[in-house]
C-alpha cells in the first residue's frame, strides 16, 4: 500500500501540471473562439472550429496597430471620456484599466525593484514592491524620507497594500521584479535562484523617481 501511494502521489505531482496546462489552453481557446463564434455561424450558416481565434487574434493586433498611432489614441481617448459618463461602467473599466496599466510590461516604471519590509509588525519579513519616493503631502508630514512599498497577497498580486516604509528600513533584494511576481504567485514555492553577491541594500535618490 506505501508503495501504490507513493507512486499515486508521484503520478499527480508529474500529470498535474501537464492536465492544468491542457485545461487551460482549451478554455481559452473556446473562450477566444466563441467570440466571434456566433457571428462566423451566422453568415456562413455553420460553425468553423478555430477561425474565431484567429479572427480574434486579428482584432487585438488591428486594435494594437490603431492605438499605437495619433489618431488612434485621440479616438481611444474618446471612448474613455464616454465610457467614463455612465456611473457603473466607469467604476467596472476604470478598476480594470487601472490593475492591467499596473501590471502591463509597458510600464516599465510600475514596480521598479524588490524588497523586503518588516510588515504587518517588526520580526515579520513580507516581500513587496518599489513604487516610487513618498511625495507630495505625504513625504511632508513624515519625519523621515519614505518609501512606496506595494506589498502584494498571494496567491493574487493585482491586490494587496500600499505601505509608506523608511528609507532605512527597506532591504532592497537584487531578484528582478518578474521572479518576485512568480515568488508571491506560487506561495515561496519557486525560489528564484541568489548568487550571492549582493550590490547593497542602499539605493541612491535618483533610482527611484
């Protein structure tokens, strides 16, 4: 019986991410595929598997192409100032847009490094992000020069806090900002490699703007 539930556990731990993978490479091909499903079925009079993805994937790089020139950002503009009128679909699609502009690599600015803080009390380590210097009324009324710290949940980082953390009481770690992401995703499960040479805990002004 050990021997059947070790070989149990160890088929699940090797099949798992294989059967999750196909999960979800299925949902969202049916998910892009219904799309434009529904309107290929009616002018060509039956469906045809796959031509919504692609069809679907065209209209996102045809929506790039727009938004990446003059026109297209005046008209972009345009639309958010509609959308930005009617009182629960500018609550909806600004939260959306506000979580997609945070997390997009487009920004590049976002989260600029890693760090440690002692959060939520002293002796408890939790790993966030370097959003920018505190400013404005909030760096006034604070003794010391302060920090933005994003500290992300797990296993969601599009929510979390936002922590005003001393200068002095940040570890800023040398991981890049994609393997804090995964770190805070899978719970500390994925480690990202440290070769051990560290270039300071200390950052100078200019770095973080």
């Amino acid at each position: 019986m050990k021997g059947l539930r070790k070989f149990f556990l160890t088929g699940i731990v090797v099949l798992l991410p294989l059967v999750v993978t196909i999960y979800v490479l299925v949902t969202t091909f049916r998910l892009m595929d219904g799309l434009l499903g529904g309107i290929i079925r009616v002018v060509v009079g039956h469906p045809l598997p796959g031509l919504g993805v692609l069809l679907t994937i065209g209209l996102v790089l045809l929506a790039g192409m727009v938004a990446t020139n003059v026109i297209g950002k005046r008209l972009i503009a345009f639309m958010e100032h509609l959308v930005n009128r009617i009182p629960l679909v500018k609550s909806i699609y600004g939260a959306t847009k506000q979580i997609i502009d945070a997390f997009s690599l487009q920004t590049s600015n976002a989260f600029q490094r890693v760090a440690l803080v002692e959060y939520p009390r002293q002796g408890v380590y939790a790993v966030g992000f370097v959003t920018g210097n505190g400013m404005g009324e909030v760096q006034e009324k604070t003794a010391e020069e302060v920090i933005n710290i994003f500290v992300p949940t797990t296993p969601n980082p599009t929510s979390g806090m936002l922590v005003l953390v001393p200068r002095k009481d940040v570890t800023f770690l040398e991981m890049s900002v994609e393997d804090g992401l995964k770190l805070i995703i899978s719970g500390g499960v994925v480690t990202p490699k440290y070769n051990g040479q560290s270039q300071g805990n200390v950052l100078p002004h200019k770095d973080i703007a």
